[in-house]
C-alpha cells in the first residue's frame, strides 16, 4: 500500500484538483484506491457528490481508524472510495497533540486500511499543523503543485526550508508545476530554473485549462468526463510516473 499525499502551503494552487484526479488515474490502471478529505472545506467530498462525514469520537489512533472506516463512502466509480471530510477533523490537531509520539500516529492510523487498499491518497488542506507533520511522515510521496510564480516558488522553497530544518523525509517531496501557462514568461523562466536547483522536481507540467475549472459544475473528475484533453493527459501521466518512481524496476 502506498500513501500518496497532496499538499501545499499556499492555497488555490491545484491540490485538490491533483487529489481527485489521480485518484480516478490509479482506480483506473486497476489499484484499490481510497482518497481521503482532510480539508475541512470538503472540496474533494464535493467533487465526487458525498456528503460530509459523521462525527466520531476520537481518542487514540485505534478509534480514529474506526471512525475513519465507518466513514468510508463508496464513490460513483467501482474500485475508487473516498472518506469525505468533517468540520471536527480540525480536532485532529487536539487529538494528535495529547498522544505520545504524536507525530506519527496518522502513519498507525493508516496502516489499518493495508488490507483493502493499493493506493490512499490524501487530499491536504494549505496549512502546516500537527496534522500535517503527520501526513509528512505517513506518506510514501508528498506531491507539491508549485504555480511557475514567485510567491508559489517561495511557498515551495520555505516547506523545503521546514522539512530541513525538522529533519521530515526531504526525499519524498515530490513537487511539480501546475496551471502552466506556457505563453507568460515568467512561467517559462521559472519552469527553466527551478528544477535545476530542486532535483526531486516532477517531469509531468500540469497545464492551465478551462477543461479542470469545469469539474465544479460536473462534481466529476476532469478524466471521467473530458477522458483525453490535455489536462487529463497529463494527470494520467502524472500517475504513471509517481508509480513508477514509487515502484522502480529493477
Ligand atoms: N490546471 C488547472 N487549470 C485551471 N484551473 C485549475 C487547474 N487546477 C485547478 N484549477 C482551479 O483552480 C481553483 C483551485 O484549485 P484547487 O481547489 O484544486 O486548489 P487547492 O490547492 O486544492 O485549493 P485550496 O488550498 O483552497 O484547497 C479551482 O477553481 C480549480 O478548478
Ligand atoms: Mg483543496
């Protein structure tokens, strides 16, 4: 089981649109896949049509992942479930904080779901939280959209600063540009350099396009309704080559 995670600091910048899509990518190369809102504004919830989960108590990583699992919605797609998000996540940070080693008790949490599941994917909101130091040291790859801008480049730049500075897994920072525009310049001047500096940079360019803003109105993922445009494309490529970084051949 791989635990893929979609996270950034900086809002609005893709992750949401990266979570659900891939999701649907590797439920579609055929792995058992589980998507889980973390963000309390349940957009990925929103995008596959469920309604907001049930409060649970929780009072040690055993009964959050019970009352994870008594969450676990089937999606419109057969081989793809999502656990939807719930305005009391945001007393997941409480919770975690009272346990001892609390920064990875979401990695115990999760390693419950190993038996039904290839593929969890969690949908992060743009924050940095005790709850996000756990998703850090859960996951097997932490994708980061990074807009070609400047402020989205210096987003980027401070996490990596975090992650060494807190000695997080550095390697399994896996960032990637997003909403490209590949006329403005200054995108193009961004995508040149900063790879350079940041070897772990993704090869897959997510491009801006009218077809992904569209998911709001058909609360689908971009690949069930538009299967080949552009975008889509890219998103099944991403997959490809986030699985194939995760399972080298030998
Ligand atoms: N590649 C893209 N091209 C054009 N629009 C996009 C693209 N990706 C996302 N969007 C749009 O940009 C907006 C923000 O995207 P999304 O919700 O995925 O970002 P986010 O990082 O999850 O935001 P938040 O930090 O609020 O959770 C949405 O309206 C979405 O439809
Ligand atoms: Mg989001």
């Amino acid at each position: 089981m791989k635990i893929i995670s979609s996270y950034s600091i900086k809002g609005g910048v893709g992750k949401t649109a990266l979570a659900v899509n891939l999701a649907f990518a590797f439920r579609e190369a055929g792995h058992r896949t589980l998507l889980i809102d973390l963000d309390p504004q349940g957009a990925a919830s929103f995008y596959f049509r469920v309604g907001s989960a049930e409060k649970f108590k929780m009072r040690d990583a055993r009964s959050m992942a019970e009352g994870l699992r008594r969450n676990i919605r089937e999606s419109d797609f057969p081989g793809l479930d999502i656990i939807p998000s719930n305005l009391g996540y945001r007393h997941f940070d409480i919770l975690l904080d009272g346990m001892a080693k609390s920064r990875k008790q979401f990695r115990k949490v999760l390693e419950e779901f190993r038996p039904d599941y290839d593929v969890i994917i969690l949908d992060c909101p743009p924050n940095i939280t005790l709850l996000s130091e756990n998703v850090f040291r859960a996951s097997d790859a932490i994708l980061v959209p990074v807009v070609p801008t400047v402020l989205s480049r210096r987003t980027f730049e401070q996490l990596t600063c975090f992650f060494k500075d807190e000695e997080l897994p550095c390697k399994a920072l896996r960032p990637f540009f997003s909403m490209v525009q590949k006329r403005n310049k200054m995108h193009r001047e961004i995508m040149g350099e900063l790879p350079e500096s940041y070897p772990g940079f993704l090869t897959t360019v997510i491009p801006f396009s009218a077809d992904v803003e569209k998911m709001g109105l058909h609360r689908m993922p971009l690949l069930a309704y538009s299967h080949a445009c552009e975008a889509a494309r890219a998103y099944r490529a991403l997959c490809d080559e986030i699985f194939s970084t995760l399972n080298p051949q030998p």
